[in-house]
C-alpha cells in the first residue's frame, strides 16, 4: 500500500524536474540543467525502489501471479543473456544450452530472474570477465546456473543472500537494494523450483576471469542455480511392462 502511494508524488517529481530540465536548457543554462538531470536520475533509482518494494511484498503475501505456459526456456536463456551481455563491453556473456529445452512456467517472471542473476554477475564483477550461463537437463529438471569471476560471495552468507535487504558484507560501494534475490527465490518456489548459491571449483585463472589480471587478483566468483521441473509433454514416454507393443 505504501509503495502504491509513493508513485504518485514521486511522478509529479519527475515531471517537475523534467519540465525546469528542459527550460533551463533551451535558456542556456547548461550547469543547472545537468544539475536537474542528475536529480532525475536519483528519482529513476526512487522509482526502481518502490518497484522493487511492491514486487516483494506482493512475492512475500504469496501473491505471485504466474502465467503458465510450455516455454522454450532455452530460448530465453539465449534472449536474456544476449540482452545483458548489450549493458557491458568489459564482460563476456557465454551460453551453453541445448538447442530446446521445454518447461511449463511463466515466461515473463523467468526473463526477471535470469536478468536479475545476470545482472548480478556483471555488477559484481567490477573489473569485467566472464559470465557463464548453463543449461541443462537433470532427469526430471532443468537446471541454469551462472558463473561469474568476481568478489564472490562469502561461505557464511549463501543463505542470507535470499533474505530481503540483506546484502553481503564484501560489496563495498556497489550499489544496490539487497531484494532481487529474495524476490527471485519466491518466484523460483512457485514453479516448485529451487535456487541456491553453488559450490565452485578451484578459483578461477587471470586468462578466465579477463585480460590484465593477476592470479591474485582474481577472486574466485560465484555460482548461482536453479532448477525448474521440465514441461511434463516434454518428458520421455514411459510404458508399463508386459504389454507387448
């Protein structure tokens, strides 16, 4: 409710600045419209915010409201990973996928997780490098999992990360609210999916985590993944024994 109620004023805001933006500018007065645009930017970041309060509080009253239908999921990993890899040219977005692979699921809520474990990658990995996408099939699930070469997580924080507002204690000044996560859990659960922070390998080479970069430099990144029940007329035919064909 609350959330609701800010959108209105912070509309006119917006509108304000905007307006005196544009006068100042068409007066000459440079300086001050740069100022006023600055603002403007500050109250896009107020916006995502009140955004980000609704989806979760709607997320967290179980109110998540899913569409379902057979969905390419690899098709959409290929979609979101080709749009992030749009938002950085100091990152690598790689995908290994299989050419289809079908999940019953609401499209439109798993192109918001996957943006957001993407995005996630990319801002936590300040010096650029890889980000790493996976799909594949695990019997009776699909499972996507994002590797990026960055600060990491730390061990003792995998399961706080899923709480709203938490954030870890390594992201220093990188911004950010500390409720996609949260939310991409809740949205995760209702397709009676899972998400967790994996288990990652040895930590990664100066030639994997991007050019000009020391061994010791290189923080060993994290790995996220999730797994969604694969679209049941997509499974394999089974047949009860017997009958003979």
């Amino acid at each position: 409710m609350v959330a609701h109620e800010l959108r209105s004023p912070i509309t006119v805001i917006k509108g304000t600045i905007q307006l005196a933006s544009r006068r100042l500018r068409a007066a000459g007065h440079l300086d001050e419209a740069a100022r006023l645009d600055l603002a403007d930017a500050q109250v896009d970041r107020l916006t995502a915010l009140v955004d980000y309060l609704l989806r979760a509080g709607q997320l967290n009253s179980g109110m998540v409201d899913l569409q379902l239908a057979r969905v390419d999921l690899a098709g959409v990993v290929r979609e979101v990973s080709a749009a992030m890899q749009a938002l950085s040219v100091a990152h690598t977005v790689s995908v290994q996928a299989p050419e289809h692979l079908v999940v019953e699921a609401d499209a439109n809520r798993l192109e918001q997780v996957l943006r957001n474990l993407i995005t996630n990658a990319i801002k936590y990995s300040p010096q650029g490098g890889r980000v790493e996408i996976t799909l594949a099939r695990v019997r009776e699930e699909a499972e996507v999992c994002v590797r990026d070469y960055g600060i990491g997580i730390p061990v003792d924080e995998r399961d706080q990360v899923f709480e709203r507002f938490h954030r870890a204690r390594n992201v220093g000044a990188i911004a950010g609210f500390g409720l996609g996560l949260s939310m991409s859990l809740a949205i995760v659960r209702a397709h009676h999916g899972r998400l967790w922070v994996g288990d990652l390998p040895a930590a990664a080479t100066a030639e994997a985590a991007g050019p000009g970069l020391s061994p010791a430099e290189n923080a060993q990144g994290s790995l996220l993944c999730l797994v969604l029940p694969v679209e049941q007329a997509a499974r394999p035919e089974t047949h009860p024994p017997g009958n003979g064909g």
